[in-house]
C-alpha cells in the first residue's frame, strides 16, 4: 500500500499528529456539557431530524402566474402583485405540539426554486431531470455532490422523488412543471439579462475565466442578491401590519404625483409604497390562511390539550396578521413570520436576526411581571425557535449551497454588545437564548457573542458552558474593534457612535450597522437595536489567494485546466518583491472585472427583482419611500471584497521568501516542477481524501523532491508568533485593506475587505495544485483567515493569538478564527474560566472573531467511517455550525485534520 503523508514525515522524524499542548486520551471524549431539550421540543425535534429537503413549485407557480398577467404594470408594482399573488396561495403546514409556526413551504424542511432569478440549472438539467422523473429512483443529480450523504440531503434520486442540485428532493409528477417555469423565463431571469451586459465589459472574457478555473466562488447579483445582513423588525412591532398600510395610504396621498424635490426618483414614491401595501396584503392572506388551518385543526382534532393549543395558535395568527403582538409568544410568532416572509421574497442566506432578546424584551418583561409567562415557558419556545430557523433552507445550485454554504442558512442571533449609552446591553432573556442554544442544540440560529469588557461575568460563565457543549457557538465578536470600523468605513455616511453601537453580525461573520428605534409597549418606551443597511457580502465573492499565486508562478496557466486565466505577464519573477508585485496586478486584475460585471448583475437585479417587503422592514425605506435599489437604507457602502486561503498563500509566500530568495536553497524552478508534480504525491482526487495527512505517494515516485518539499514545510509558518511569517500576513493585510477602497459598488460607494472562507476553502483547494507552503494538490486551504494550517500550529494556542494581531482588525469588516479544543483541556470550572482567560487575551489584543470545536478528533474519524450513529453530530465549519453528516467530505477532511489543543 502507497505510503501516507504523515508516515512520510515520520520516516524523515518529523511529527504531524495535528496534536497540540499534550495528547489525548486513548478513548472516545464526549462533551461536557450535555443537557435536554423540553419534551415537546424532543418530539418536533425528532420530526426534523426525520425530514429530507425538499421543494414544490407553489409559490414559483402563483409568482410566474401573476407577474406574466401584468406585463405591462410598473416593474415595482408588477413585482409586488407577484409576491402577494404567490404568498397568498401558499398551503399552510402546520403540526402537532407546534406552538409557534410559519415556514417556507408545506413541508418541515422546505424550500423552492427562484426561476425569475436564475434558470440556468433548470434549462440545462431540464432532459437529466426529464429522464430521472421517468426512472423511478435509479438516476442520480449529482456524482460529484458537495453535499454530506446523511441528514436531510437528498444527494440521489429514489421512489419518485426526484434529487435536484444534489440537495433537495422534488416529487417526479412536479418536474415538468419546474422545467415548464424555468423555460418561462428563459431570457428573462436576472442571470441571462445580466449575462447578456456583462459581455459588454472590457476584460469579460478574463472574467469567465476566473470563474471556471475558482479563482472566484460565485456570481452574487443573482445567486444570493440579498441576505448576509440584519432584519429589522421594528415596524410591525410598534405599529402592526394595519398600521403599516395606514401608513402606505397616508404616504400615497401625500406624494401622488410630487417628486419631492428629486426629479430622478421622487414620484417613485407612489409606487413603491402602493407596492409595499400590496405585499402586506399578501402576507397577511398568508398568516390568516395558517390561522385557518389551526382553527380547522382545532375543530377536528380529538384531544382537547392538542384541540386547545390549535385554537390559541389561530388566534395569536389572527391578531399578529393586524395589530402589534400584545403578548411574548405573539411577538416571536411575528418574528418567525417575518423572517419567513423575507427570505421567501428572495433567494437569502444569512438573513440574521440581529439582538433578539433585546428587541423581543419589552415583551418578557412585561409578561413575566404580570404573570403571564414564566421563564421555563419562554425557554421552551425559545427552544422551539431553533427548530423553526434551522428549517430554512436556501435554494441555490450545489456549487453555492454545497460548496459555499454547505447547506446552511446563517440565520445568526447576537447577543450581549452595549446599548445606544455605552452600557452592557445584556438583559435576562439572552441568559435563556443562550440556554435555549445548550437543551436544543441545532445549526441555527447560530449565536454571536459582542464581548465588551463591560458584560456580566456570570453571563461569559454561561457561554462558556454553551461552548462546552460542542454546539460550536457562541463566536465571540469584538465590539470595540467593529466599533472602530464602523466609524471608519461608513465615515462618508455620517454614521454617528451611537448608530455605531447598534451593529450585529449578519450572515456569518459580516459585520452590519444599525439604528436604535423605540418600541412603545402599554404605554412604556423601549429603545431596541436593528438592521438597517444593504446586504453586507454582495459585491466580489470569495477569491482565491493560494490560486493566484499559483497562477502568478505559471505565467497565468491553470495547472488544472491548462487554460490561459490572465494574460502572460512574462516576467521571471527573479525576486520576492517581483513575485509580489505581480500576484497584486492579477489580484486587481481579477477585482476590476468582477466589481464591473457584478455591478451590473445587482443593477438588473435591483430594477427587476427589487425587495418590497425587506425594503418596508428597514428603517429609512418606509420614511422615505425608497427601496433598497433607490438608497432607502440608513447605510448603503456595504459592497466587499472577499478573500480566501490567506494563511496558506502567507505559508506560501513565507517559504518562497526564505528558502528561494533569501537562502537560495532552491530555485523558482525546481519549486515549480514540484509544485506540477505534486512532490511526487498522487492528487487528493485520486486519493479520495482532502486532508493532507491522508495523502499517498506514486508508487513510481522517485523521492527526488523529498528534500524540498520537507523543507518547504519546515519553513516559517503562520501560528507560532513567527515574525518572518507573520510579517507577510503583516503586509498583505496592510495592502489588501487599503486596495479595496478601490473598487466602487454600482451605489458609487467604495468597497471594504471581508475576510471569512465559509465553506470555499474546500471547494477552490480542490482545484489548486501543490503549494509552495507544501500543501499537495486538491487538498483544502487552512480554513477561515486567522486561523493555522491543521498541524502547523506547534507552539500553543496564545503564539497563534500573537500572530493574529499583528495587524489592525478595525481595517477590515471582519477577520475569522477557528480553533479546535479537546473536551479534557477546557474540563470543570476552572476550565471555562481558562477559556473565557484565552478569549478575553484575544480581544484585548485586538482580535475580532474567535470561535471553538469542542470536540475529540477520534469523534469525527468515528463519524465519517458511521455517520449513521452521529445524526445530530454538530460541527463549526467556519462562521457557522452544520450537521456532521450533512458536510461534504472535503471539508469533513479538515475538519478532522485541524490542529487539537490538548491543553493551554
């Protein structure tokens, strides 16, 4: 049998057991903290556990339906007749020991396509689909699926239920009818009118190929157009959807046919609010339809305990679909509600839901002192939120949901931070929102913790205990450091501090500005933070450094695909600074085509496919009458610039610093040819493994590029407060920041770096070659942006902390840190405040995000060789946390392959 990677280094007395700070016992280690959900929420609990993903075509249907009937309406308000048409004809589901209720579509795991958006899948799969209708289970969607085989994920056709992008499953007699809509808005999608414009940008030809060789994810103008940003859900809170299309009609009467002193877009008005109160129509159908379905459930079902909670149900629903919730589970059923609606307008991930328990606690409050509620009630429907939110699931192809999103929908809750006076914001109920995420642990809503040294100990104590229980949440977000960027990048917004202390994290890892707005509540004023800016990760999706180096090294030749990406530079790249210098051309190179085409995909996006009702949420929109396409928004320079694989292309360049340039131990091109030949290992392709410890020598290998490669990865590395490696993460930083503000977004504002890999690291290392760094083809890149390569990390978790802040973390909107603990390092008492100690090291230091797996790695080994005893196995990928069996194996690979702190 070939030899292993690591039995390679072995032989040459080298150790790479991915072990740091001791070892590991012997056994399997579960986690500490282990606790249970309420009894009714085990039950519903179980029943998504049992679910598959799955779509129908009803609201696609009613939307096609309507839309094509008014071609000749206003866009706005033909838009708007569309989603209320489609909101109005949605089947409700609703299910036993439910108390709260509201999904995408009649099933608990629901979803649909968005034909309008993007068809292209659909026209060219159209026969594949055709054929698999007719086979009755045996074709399969996906050969190369990113998808994990367990769980939810319908990977393969079976029965008649039919696999589409290698997800979700869709029942063989509603495929034509997909395939049927999909051809309805062939040339007319957001996708195939944007393409037809992008053709006419300088340099498009360079564009698709940065796409096919990954050196970029994804299009985002008609992929994910919207989400990675904060809801606001203040207006139907204070005023009821009533109050809401008082306010619409008021507003037409007042600006019918006055521009308002804007000639460009001021009579616009009248349509969009015209359009707004449609929408609320729609969605008001929409709840009094499921209050319908309680009242009829009520009527018929035999037990009275279950017949009485159906009647309480239709009533909450009959009252919310009009007024202000009066009660606590009134207020998170409107929630639920209006983040159903929003993320069924528009293809979203990473709609959050911002600081709940603090928008949410005028009602707790007065509820827990008037008797109404208790605690322990709250927690249980607190518990029953996370079902309700990880049901979500976003469509998109399986590129984006698999290997981007790994099937997640980012749906994350911040809590803690400071009010609009600069005092810990942290009230009761987030003590129970953080219970909630340890009895019923599931992905979403994933919790973002915004430390601030001014926060309750016994509140850190108890995240501590969250963390400890493998949930991989919360992440811990810096508050000061977002602060400080805030005041920086929204400058030309005249973003003031206190605006700046109403942020959460949208998305994953994005960073978003608020406003403060006050609820009045039985005659008592709340003020209550919300969202109140444009997506904050739309603009240039996840590019790939370790890609472009390579492609920097081969002259603009894709060692994968031998296709010429960029034009030759032909430069003999015979110094460091000349290796550098050109790796920036390409890397603006590639920004400059993609800020152009992107920009041109969200303005069709915004002039066909504009947001009605998430426009109406925010603040801002509603007082002005503009939508997000007309600058509605409180804050609009929102736009990024997305990297990924920065430690392995700062290994990278580290080693070609030292051993090519500065030693001269070996030469450009013998780095080349080892890098070709995969240092004579075979790909991780070949190999069916993306972990580097896993891959195989050729048996025809030679060892001539042993010694090279050993020295390669021996070289200064990123992680143990090494300054010649950390001084390139110094640099690039430096310049990556500053760079972005040279990209504009089509709104004329300047771009901001993001730094976060989701899930592209697995997915664009499986199309990069070897590595100067040493990493061997196909394999993934070190995850996130702060954090190690598995297994490079040798001096302890602070030296990893130490190299992570050599820069300023203000520059960018985010930085992201994973790092991997076993359950005896952080074990009792002492070990939580030995956690919290490390977090808090981090932060004073000027770290933005840090986040933890609290699990033994022989854990995960044990999951993908039986995943069939880790169904509820949960995992933090990168900003979120997945369902083990529900990730694909490159990252799974990682996962694994992580560095494990064994003690600190």
């Amino acid at each position: 049998m070939a030899r292993t990677f690591k039995e390679v280094l072995s032989e040459a007395g080298i150790s790479m057991d991915f072990e740091a700070g001791g070892k590991a016992p012997a056994a399997l280690t579960d986690r500490e903290i282990q606790r249970e959900p309420h009894e009714r929420v085990k039950y519903l609990k179980e029943r998504y556990m049992e679910a598959l993903s799955s779509i129908n075509n009803e609201f696609p249907y009613w939307y096609t339906r309507e839309y094509m009937r008014n071609d000749l309406e206003l866009p706005v308000v033909r838009r708007a007749l569309a989603l209320k048409a489609a909101f109005s004809h949605l089947t409700p589901a609703i299910y036993p020991q439910e108390l709260l209720t509201m999904r995408k579509g009649p099933f608990v795991r629901g979803s649909f396509a968005m034909p309008w958006l993007t068809n292209s899948f659909f026209l060219a799969q159209g026969d594949a689909l055709y054929q698999a209708a007719m086979k009755s289970g045996s074709a399969s969607a996906g050969e190369h699926s990113k998808f994990g085989a367990g769980g939810g994920n319908v990977t393969q056709s079976f029965g008649n239920v039919v696999s589409v992008a290698g997800k979700f499953g869709v029942r063989q007699e509603e495929v034509g009818i997909l395939v049927k809509l999909a051809h309805m808005w062939q040339d007319k999608s957001v996708e195939q009118i944007s393409n037809r414009y992008e053709r006419m940008v300088p340099g498009y030809d360079i564009k698709e190929q940065v796409m096919r060789s990954l050196v970029c994810m994804f299009d985002s103008g008609f992929t994910l157009p919207q989400g990675r940003e904060v809801i606001n859900y203040y207006y139907p809170l204070e005023y009821g959807f009533d109050g809401i299309v008082r306010m619409c009609e008021e507003k037409m009467a007042e600006c019918a046919g006055d521009a308002g002193g804007d000639g460009m877009v001021g009579t616009n008005r009248l349509y969009n609010y015209y359009a707004v109160k449609l929408v609320i129509e729609g969605v008001q159908k929409w709840i009094e339809n499921y209050a319908a379905e309680a009242r009829r459930l009520s009527g018929v079902t035999p037990d009275k305990q279950q017949a009485a909670e159906y009647a309480a149900m239709a009533g909450r629903l009959q009252h919310i679909a009009h007024h202000q919730p009066r009660t606590f589970i009134e207020a998170l059923q409107m929630v639920e509600t209006l983040h159903i609606a929003v993320v069924n307008e528009d293809a979203i991930s990473g709609m959050s839901v911002g600081r709940l328990g603090q928008i949410l606690y005028p009602w707790f409050e007065q509820d827990i002192a008037a008797g109404r509620i208790t605690e322990d009630e709250v927690l249980e429907l607190l518990e029953q939120d996370r079902i309700l939110k990880t049901s979500i699931d976003p469509f998109a192809s399986t590129g984006v949901v698999g290997g981007v999103l790994s099937g997640n929908s980012f749906n994350t809750l911040s809590v803690g931070g400071v009010n609009r006076r600069g005092e810990s914001a942290v009230n009761r109920l987030e003590y129970l929102i953080l219970e909630a995420g340890v009895r019923n642990a599931m992905p979403q809503s994933t919790i973002a913790l915004h430390y601030d040294e001014r926060l309750p100990e016994d509140f850190l104590l108890l995240a501590m205990d969250v963390i400890k229980s493998g949930a991989g949440y919360p992440a811990f977000m810096n508050n000061d450091v977002a602060e400080q960027f805030f005041m920086q990048h929204y400058a030309c917004e005249n973003i003031t501090l206190e605006e700046a202390r109403a942020w959460s994290i949208g998305g994953c890892l994005e960073s978003q500005p608020g406003v403060w707005k006050t609820i009045h509540l039985n005659g008592k004023a709340y003020e209550v933070p919300g969202g109140a800016c444009q997506p904050t990760s739309v603009g240039i999706h996840f590019l790939a450094m370790p890609k472009i180096l390579e492609l920097t090294l081969f002259n603009g030749v894709d060692q994968r695909t031998k296709a010429q990406v960029y034009p030759p530079h032909n430069r003999k790249l015979s110094s460091y600074e000349e290796v550098w210098d050109q790796f920036k051309l390409y890397w603006q190179l590639s920004c400059k085509v993609l800020e152009l085409c992107n920009n041109l995909q969200h303005d069709i996006w915004r002039k066909n496919n504009m947001a009605v009702f998430n426009s109406m949420l925010k603040p801002g929109c509603l007082d002005s009458g503009h939508l997000i396409n007309e600058l509605g928004y409180r804050f609009n320079a929102t736009y990024n610039v997305e990297s990924c694989g920065t430690v392995t292309w700062v290994n990278s360049m580290a080693a070609l610093k030292k051993l090519v340039f500065e030693e001269q131990q070996f030469t450009l091109d013998e780095v080349r040819e080892a890098m070709v030949k995969n240092f004579g290992f075979k790909t991780a392709h070949e190999v069916n493994s993306f972990s580097i410890s896993d891959q195989q020598k050729r048996e025809d290998d030679d060892g001539r590029f042993n010694r090279l490669h050993f020295a390669l990865l021996q070289a200064p590395k990123y992680g143990n407060d090494d300054q010649a490696a950390d001084e390139v993460l110094l640099e690039w930083e430096n310049w990556f920041c500053d760079d972005c503000a040279n990209y504009q977004s089509l709104y004329a504002k300047p771009m901001y770096a993001c730094q976060i890999s989701v899930s592209t690291h697995g997915a664009q290392g499986s199309a990069t070659c070897a590595t100067p760094d040493g990493r061997l083809a196909g394999t993934t890149y070190a995850d996130a942006s702060m954090s190690a390569y598995p297994g490079t990390d040798r001096n302890g978790p602070f030296a990893l902390l130490s190299s992570a802040t050599v820069w300023d973390h203000s520059m960018s909107q985010n930085s992201q840190m994973n790092v991997k603990i076993h359950p005896t390092a952080i074990r009792g008492p002492e070990g939580s405040k030995k956690l919290l100690d490390l977090i808090r090291a981090y932060m004073r230091k000027g770290g933005f995000h840090i986040q933890f797996n609290v699990v033994d790695t022989k854990v995960l080994r044990d999951a993908q060789a039986h995943p069939e005893n880790y169904r509820d196995l949960m995992v933090r990928v990168a900003g979120f946390t997945q369902y083990w069996v529900e990730i694909g194996k490159s990252v799974q690979d990682e996962l694994i392959a992580r560095t494990e702190y064994e003690g600190f």
